[in-house]
C-alpha cells in the first residue's frame, strides 16, 4: 500500500457546524435551531461577491470568541447551507454560545412581539372610543 505524504489533525481541536443562512436581513443573528441541528442565521450582507459568506464568518468569529482564520465553510459556498470548521473551539462550548445566542435572540423577538401586540391593543381602543358630539 503506498503511503500518503498527508498530515490529518486530531479532530478534538476543533467543531463542525451546519448552519442556513438567510441574506440581506435587517441585523446579523442567529435565529434558532432547525429539526436536524442545523443553525439559522440571518446576516444583514447581499449574498454577493461572497459578502454574506464574510458577513457570517465575522459574526461567528466574534459570537464565538475565535480568530476568523480559523473558521472555514468546508461546503455551500454558494448555497444557503454550509458546514463550518471551527478551529481552536470544543463542540460543547459551541452548543453552549449558540444555545445563549438563540435564548437572547428569542427573548428579544418575544418583547418586540409584546410591544407590537401592547401598540396594536392602544391603537384599537382608540379606533373604537366613541367620538364625543359637541
């Protein structure tokens, strides 16, 4: 057997990660955790001149406290769905800052939510308020 001139890595050093992205949105987030574990995110970049893609490596390099260069889409280039390498973080610590990501992401829609139903109930009650006759 003729051996290979390749040097393979221990796999511990670093996580692999499917996520969707969804482009052109109005802020760069992670939106929740699909059925398979794939992680949705929306990025605020056009889905041009590999703009999201950077978009989505600078938002995961800062999310999850890693140097940009040690992030990688392994597939999808030019699909919303890719698989990330991530160099120099375990895969619990992942889990562990998406999981937080995704509370925080939930928690800030449950309260726009809140204040959109709060605006909407204001502006029906005084659409309904009968109108005083002089």
């Amino acid at each position: 057997m003729r051996k290979l001139d390749v040097q393979f890595q221990d796999a511990k050093q670093g996580a692999a990660i499917t996520v969707k992205v969804s482009p052109r949105a109005k802020k760069t987030e992670v939106v929740g955790l699909m059925e398979d574990g794939t992680i949705r995110i929306k990025v605020a970049a056009p889905p041009v001149h590999r703009a999201a893609n950077e978009a989505l490596i600078a938002f995961l390099a800062e999310a999850l406290s890693v140097p940009k260069n040690q992030i990688d889409i392994v597939a999808g280039q030019t699909s919303e769905r890719k698989l990330i390498s991530l160099i120099g973080i375990t895969p619990a610590r992942v889990d562990e800052i998406i999981a937080g990501l995704i509370r925080v992401s939930e928690t800030a829609r449950a309260a726009t939510a809140r204040a959109n139903h709060q605006a909407k109930s204001t502006a029906d009650k005084a659409a309904k308020k009968p109108k005083k006759k002089k």
